[in-house]
C-alpha cells in the first residue's frame, strides 16, 4: 500500500508557480510530485483556494477583496452613525434625569 505524502505549503507554492512557467507535466516531473496532484494544487490556486502570497492575486479575487472592503467600510460607517445617535440619546436622558432630580428636590418630594 502505498504511503500517503504530506507538503509544505511553501513546497506546494513553489510547484504551482513552477507549473505556470513550465506547464504542469514539466513542472510534475522535476520534483517527482504526481501530475494529478499538482493539477489539483493548480486548480486550488486558479480558484482562489490556495494563496500564493506575495501578491499573486487573480483579478476576480482583487476586485472581491474590494469589494469587501467597501463593504466593511460602509459598516463602519453607519456603526458611527448609531454610536453617535446613542450618545446624543444618552446626554439628552442625563440632562432628563438631572432636571427631574432637581424639581423633585424643589418641590419638597425629596424627603419621603
């Protein structure tokens, strides 16, 4: 039976950017990795499930990222929004709570 193999990911890195230069059948051959495997290693980084780090993103995947970061903006905007909101409501109800303490005071209900 034969033993299953385990990669570093750094190794799996380096054969994928080896098979964009070489072709997938050249680049399998040099470091004796199966075809197949490599071909899946390839896949995984073409669909945007394996990072190759140093900046090799594909377009789609850059223009995600974008997007999410717009997202993320947007809701930190109106995060400030509503704290913002909350905090003019929270001096209001203690300018509330001191002016109704003092008539309560002035009008003698204070020593029950």
């Amino acid at each position: 039976m034969r033993q299953r193999r385990s990669y570093a990911k750094e190794y799996k890195i380096q054969a994928v950017k080896l098979a964009k230069t070489r072709g997938t059948k050249a680049a399998a051959t040099e470091p004796g990795i199966l075809e197949g495997k490599l071909s899946g290693w390839v896949h995984k980084a073409k669909s945007g499930h394996m990072d190759l780090w140093h900046g090799e993103q594909r377009p789609e995947t850059a223009l995600t990222l974008a997007a999410e970061n717009e997202e993320l903006r947007r809701q930190l905007k109106e995060r400030d929004k509503e704290i913002k909101r909350l905090n003019e409501l929270n001096e209001f109800l203690e300018e509330a709570l001191t002016f109704f303490a003092a008539s309560h005071r002035k009008s003698g209900r204070g020593n029950d």
